[in-house]
C-alpha cells in the first residue's frame, strides 16, 4: 500500500522494475531541473529563483506526508495560504510533489521540452501503480500548489525588471567596469530589488564599506590588490585545485587563437543543491526531510543572493584584474575568468555560507562528507568534514582564483552565515 499512501520511507516501482524510494524520486527531480538550469545557461541569481520557487512548490505538496511538518511558504514574504487535501481522500504526496515541482518549473525555465521525456516516464509510471482516482486526486493537488506558487513569482520584481537598459558599469575611479577578456555588461544589477522569501529586505544585513580609493602604494586599496597579484604569482598546486573545483561559473568563454566558444558547467546555487542531495542521500533521509532540506536550502540561496547583489551594485566596486591591468601588469589575468558583475561582496562567499549554516542545522555540525556535486562536470571531487569548513573554502577559492579580495570574500561570508541563521531562527519547521 506505501505507493497509494505515499508515507515518507515508502519505495514506488518507478524504474525499471525496481523499487525506487519517495526520496529518490526527489532527487531525480531536482538533478533534471539542474541539467535544464545548466543547459538554458542561466545566470546564478537567477538559476537561485528557478530552485527556490520549485524546491518550495515540493515541499508544500509533499510535507502532508507527515502532519508534523508545518508550510513553509505559511511564514515566507507574499505566498498566499496552500491548498489542502480533502480529509478521508487517498492521495500520493510524491506524485503530487513531482506535479507541483514540475508546474513551477515549466513556467520558470526556457526549454520545457528537455523535461518532457523525463515527466512522461515519471508520471507514466505513477499511473501504471495507482488507482485513476488516486492518481488524478495527487495531480491535481499538486498542480494547485504549483499555480499558487507561481502567482508570488509574477510579482517578485523579476518579470518587471526584464528588458531593463544594460549595466555598463563606471569610469569613476575605484568603480566597477566591464572586464576582459569579453567586457560582458553587469549581470542582474536590479536583483537587489527583488523580494526576498524570508529576510525583511535586501538591506537587512549589509556590509562594511571596503577600502576606499587610494592610489597611495601604501594605503589598504592599493595592498590588497598587490595581494591578489602576488598570490597569482606563488599560488600553490592545492590553491590552484581549490580555485577550480568551487569556480561554478556557468557561462565561461574560451578563447583559442581566433576560435572563441563557451563551457557550460553548474551554477554555485546548483553546487550547494547538490551538496544537499548528497547529505540526504548519506543520512538516508525520507521524502519529507529531502524535501524540507531542498526548500531551505533554496531559500538560503535567494535570499542570499538578493543581499549579496544589493551591495554589489550600491557599492559598485572594481574588479582585481581592473586595477592590476592599469597599475602594476598591464598582461595579467586571474586564474579564474572574472564573472561580469561588481566585485563586492563575493557571491560565492555569501550564498556558501548561508547554504552550509542551514544545512548544519539540518545535518550537524562535524558532517564529513565526499563533495562529487561536480564530478560529472569537471571530473573532480573533494573531501570535508564540514558544510562550514566546505564554505570556508568555497570562500578562499575566489581569493585563489584571482577575482576577488581577501576583504570581500569574509565580508561576503559574514553576510551569508547572517542571512542562513536568520531564516533558521525564524521558521518553525515543526509542530
């Protein structure tokens, strides 16, 4: 009976004969829309709404698998109360999870298409386990949630600052600009406008000024990018390693001679998601868990994001490989191919550390874990004894990588940790 009554823990034959557990199906669910996020080459900001809005829609659908569970979305910014199950009404929370999932989706990504043959298999495979009412009882469920869902997303400010003029950045000294080696305009520079989920404003917690302008060899603005430059020259192997394995940057530009093309790889959201695939799966983790972890974790992502990108664009500051160019190498490149948007505070830094404060909530702290969230990608993987000692190092990787300051990535993750303990303090996650 655990395909009819979708109890957490429960197995669904869904693969091939094989019994297939709720969680898994959850996984599945979230590495497809990884692979789509990956394929319509979306910025990371926006790759973070795309898991946000569709981790929450599985939640909610899913959560009534065990009534300890409260909604999420009950104590976020703007969602309208969820639909309920009808009372006495047999229904399949994984089904109506994966519908709901997949509705959000659809309306939040480009190629729809690359999800179909996936769903139709899904769904094929519920309907061959469930009596038709059973079935068609969770899909409609799920898909009210979904709608629910998506009417917040049309009023986030994301769909009313498309089409905005491009960033191109400021001559001002000491200001952001364009950077090589494609001199791409300002990603997303009106994200710090979006509404947040769970932290009252983009401006809840802001960071410190950095160093201001100062031509001066000896002052703080000057040192800190000599810093970066002779780090780039004495890097180490492991720094090097490091640098690499966190880069995530979805969209990077090769150049060979006069041939000029494009890696696609995991956005920094989609690290951390699969970070969080990785703990569930390790502590074997039922549906509801999986799902609740997915939700806050997402969440941690967004809002961080949207903190994060106010200060990049308030405070608009220049880029290492800016100044270096002009004052000390005018042939240096940073290890890493700076992304095209102000460089304080570091996003990675930021997101990391709100993601890893709320997955030590949910796992513990002391969580040792093999991180092959980008095996497939970039054919590495690491070890960690910690989500916070894994941010830690997301963290210096950018520092490694030659796009940021030492200054702007622990600033970025003070900002992190503050909007991940913020959203863990405020939810109550259970009855």
């Amino acid at each position: 009976m655990c395909v009819i009554a979708a109890l957490a823990g429960c197995k669904s034959k869904l693969g091939d004969g094989k019994k297939v557990s709720d969680a898994d199906i959850l996984h599945q669910n979230e590495d497809q829309l990884t692979q789509v996020i990956i394929y319509d080459v979306f910025t990371p900001p926006v790759a973070s709404r795309i898991y946000g809005y569709a981790s929450l829609a599985s939640y909610e659908a899913m959560r009534y698998a065990d009534p300890k569970y409260n909604s999420i979305t009950a104590q976020l910014r703007g969602f309208a109360k969820m639909p309920e199950p009808q009372k006495g009404k047999t229904y399949n929370y994984t089904l109506a999870a994966s519908k709901a999932f997949f509705t959000v989706a659809h309306k939040v990504i480009f190629s729809v298409d690359s999800l179909k043959k996936y769903e139709d298999k899904l769904f094929g495979r519920f309907q061959d386990n469930l009596h038709d009412s059973v079935y068609a009882r969770s899909v409609a469920f799920g898909e009210a949630i979904g709608k629910i869902i998506l009417k917040r997303a049309a009023f986030d400010n994301y769909p009313q600052t498309r089409g905005k003029p491009r960033f191109l950045g400021s001559h001002d000294p000491g200001k952001w600009q364009p950077t090589p080696p494609d001199y791409l305009d300002g990603v997303e520079f009106c994200w710090g406008t979006m509404k947040t989920f769970a932290v009252d404003s983009s401006s809840q917690f802001p960071t410190p000024p950095p160093p201001a302008f100062n031509e001066d060899k000896n002052s703080q603005y000057y040192k800190q990018n000599v810093e970066v430059y002779n780090l780039s020259k004495n890097i180490t192997k492991e720094q090097v390693t490091i640098a690499k394995f966190w880069d995530d940057n979805p969209f990077v530009i090769q150049h060979t001679g006069h041939i000029m093309f494009a890696n696609k790889k995991i956005t920094p959201g989609g690290h951390w998601i699969g970070i969080t695939t990785i703990a569930c799966r390790q502590t074997k983790a039922n549906a509801v868990k999986t799902a609740q972890a997915y939700a806050l974790t997402a969440i941690a992502l967004y809002d961080a994001f949207i903190c994060g990108w106010q200060d990049k664009y308030t405070i608009n500051y220049i880029r290492p490989v800016t100044v270096i160019n002009d004052k000390i190498d005018h042939n240096w490149l940073p290890l890493l191919q700076t992304p095209p948007f102000p460089e304080y505070p570091s996003g990675h830094s930021d997101i990391s550390a709100a993601s890893s404060t709320i997955l030590t909530h949910i796992f513990g702290d002391n969580f040792a874990f093999q991180d092959t969230s980008d095996l497939r990608y970039i054919g590495m993987q690491r070890h960690f004894d910690s989500f916070i000692k894994a941010s830690d190092e997301t963290s210096v990787s950018r520092f490694y990588g030659g796009i940021h300051y030492l200054n702007s990535v622990n600033q970025g993750a003070v900002q992190g940790h503050k909007v991940g303990e913020y959203i863990w303090q405020k939810l109550k996650l259970t009855k």
